[in-house]
C-alpha cells in the first residue's frame, strides 16, 4: 500500500477470488465453472467479422442483446440492465441503494462480495446470521429498513428459499430495493423474475458465468422496473459506458439464440450432481441439499482444510472457506460425469489412507 492512497480504502479488505493455479492441469471444481464448452452458435459468433469490428466502440445500450433477453425473460428491454459480469452490477447497486452510511443486509454465510462492496462504499450493513442448519430465515429479511441482498440459491451453501419466502421479503420492504442474486438459478431454483411486474423494489441479477458456460467473457444482467434499471445506468454512464466489449455481447446474444443447448447441460449438471451427493453420502459425508452447480459437504471422518489439501496434491481443487462455521466444509463444483468420478474416487482413497 503506497502513502498516497485514501485513507477510506486503507482497512479495505479486497475479495479473494478462487484460486486459478499455472502449476500443472487441475481438475477444477473451485470456482464453479461450467465443464462445458459454450455452443456451437457463440463460437460462430466469434468470428473474423466481429474481430474486424473491434476498432469500433460497442454498442453502448447492448441494444441486440438487450431485446434478445427481454423476449427470452417477458420483459421489456428498459426493464434489462447488461454488465461487465453481475458483479459489476452488484458493486452499483450498493452504490445506488446502501452507500454513504445507508443501511444494507445480507447473510453472514453468502457470496463473499457484498460485504466487500458494503465496505467499499460505506454502507451501514448488518449481517444477519443463518439458522443452525445454514438455511435463511426469510422473517429476518422481512421488514427490514435498509436493503436486502439475498443469493437464491445461496453460495456456498447452495440452499435456496421458495418463491413465496422470497415474495414476503420483497413485499414487507416496500420502500427498500431487494436485490435477488440468481447467479446459480438455472439449476433447480424458483427465480423471482415473475415478480418483477408486481413490485417496483425487486431488482434480480443473473450471470452468463455458470449455466451459459461464459465467464471468461464477463457479462451480468439485471431484469426490474424500469426505474431501477435507470438508475443503473446512470451510474453506468458515470463509470463506464462501454463496459461490455463487442465480442462479448455478440457471444452473449447467440448464447440466448441456443438457450436449448444450455438447458440441457444444465440438466446434466443436475444429473451429476445427484451422482455427487449420492457418492458422497455413501462415504459418510453429509451434503447440503444443493439446488446450485456445487455442493458443500463436510465429513467427520476429515478434516475440511485437509481434505482440501490431499485433494489438490492429487490434481483436484474444491474450494475451501476457512471461516467459523462452515471450516469443515468444502464447496464441489459439479463437473462432467468423468472428473466427478476421479473426485469421488481421490477422496476414497485419502480417507482409506487415514
Ligand atoms: C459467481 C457469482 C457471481 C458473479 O458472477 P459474475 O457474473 O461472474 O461476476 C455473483 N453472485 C454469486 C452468488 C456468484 O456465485
């Protein structure tokens, strides 16, 4: 840390992302990738022509895009907010809505980012604590008087709250934004777009990083009343205009155009994931009921951190959280069939070798 930086970011304490190791090829089941390639279609998209393109700016609206995810969704385009990964999209809505000593909530056990964005721009936060078997309790988001960030389903537990328990936090906060992060909801849970038209508080987030096989392309999206999606833009507009490239948003628009393609990996997924937690259990390990592209799991045959450890000598990565509660625990990102056979298979064998 130099001299010169703000003393406001001096205690910041930046997010750590999962790790991406050059040492030799894993079997990454870390950061909750897809094992599968993006379409036929999105690698068309990404052609000769679009390369040409690249010494113009984008598009910055995502206008093609934008109409292609309306239609796919039932909304309007101005009710469509595009970025550069739903991160990017997170980071404004703290700065929008819990910012300067405005008040936020969220989780104690969620995505790693919001506190970091709540400290980021000020925000007065208060985490509120999961119940003892890491579900949300959704009565404490109810009525709350700051607003809300809820993953649905939640990271890295993969618990997801019904549609209605969703409903009540949104209905009781008439006069805070709640913020439903769906990064994980195209593999099983209810996702709140439905709600969009009846409240004008909801924003949802959703990622092109998980199901649709793109997060190396960066691009997030939200879907709410249009008033919120104005107020995203405006500090778009303020940051960024072009913060999603061209070959992105072209990757992003044929990815909507072969939506039948990645519904069927998601239903692999979803397949192999009951494989996972079935192999699992079998091994003694209790698995949370996951509704995501990951399980969490934890045995008390070994160690969380240990298993992590053995796991990554053997050329597999899970990722492992080393705070109180959920230490035992690693989060498993479901891969192909084939990778989570040799996973089930190296973790065997480092509990037969105890
Ligand atoms: C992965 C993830 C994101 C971020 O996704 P990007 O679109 O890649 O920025 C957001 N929220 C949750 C809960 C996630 O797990």
């Amino acid at each position: 840390m130099s001299k010169f930086l703000d003393e406001r970011y001096s205690s910041l304490a930046a997010y750590v992302p999962g790790e991406q190791p050059q040492d030799k090829k894993y079997i990454k089941l870390n950061t909750n990738e897809s094992p599968y390639p993006p379409s036929p279609e999105t690698f068309a998209a990404v052609n000769v022509n679009e390369t040409e393109n690249l010494r113009l700016y984008p598009d910055p609206d995502g206008r093609v895009l934008t109409k292609k995810l309306a239609d796919c969704y039932g909304v309007e385009s101005e009710n469509i907010f595009l970025a550069n990964g739903s991160d990017d999209i997170l980071n404004f809505a703290f700065m929008a809505y819990g910012a300067n000593g405005r008040k936020s909530y969220f989780a104690d056990i969620t995505y790693g980012f919001y506190s970091v964005f709540a400290n980021l721009h000020g925000s007065d936060y208060t985490v509120i604590p999961l119940e003892d078997d890491f579900t949300i309790d959704a009565d404490k988001f109810c009525g709350v008087d700051g607003c809300v960030f809820i993953a649905n389903p939640n990271a890295p537990t993969g618990l997801a709250l019904s549609l209605a328990e969703i409903e009540r936090i949104i209905s009781t906060n008439p006069e805070n934004v709640v913020v439903i992060d769906e990064a994980y909801v195209d593999f099983g849970a209810e996702s709140a777009v439905s709600l969009v038209k009846k409240y004008d508080n909801l924003l949802v987030v959703q990622t092109f990083s998980k199901s649709r096989s793109m997060a190396g392309a960066r691009l997030g999206f939200a879907i709410g009343n249009k008033e919120i999606i104005g107020d995203l833009h405006k500090l778009r507009y303020s940051t960024n205009p072009y913060n999603i490239n061209r070959i992105t948003l072209a990757a992003g628009a044929a990815c909507i155009d072969s939506q039948n393609y990645y519904d069927d990996n998601c239903k692999k997924i979803i397949n192999t994931r009951a494989y996972t937690t079935n192999e699992l259990e079998k091994l003694g390990f209790s698995v949370l009921p996951s509704k995501a592209n990951f399980v969490f799991a934890q045995s008390d045959r070994i160690d969380g951190g240990e298993l992590y450890l053995k796991l990554k000598e053997k050329g597999v990565l899970v990722r492992h959280f080393t705070s109180g509660r959920i230490k035992n625990f690693n989060r498993i990102t479901i891969g192909t069939p084939e990778q989570m056979a040799v996973f089930i298979e190296k973790t065997k064998e480092i509990l037969e070798d105890k």
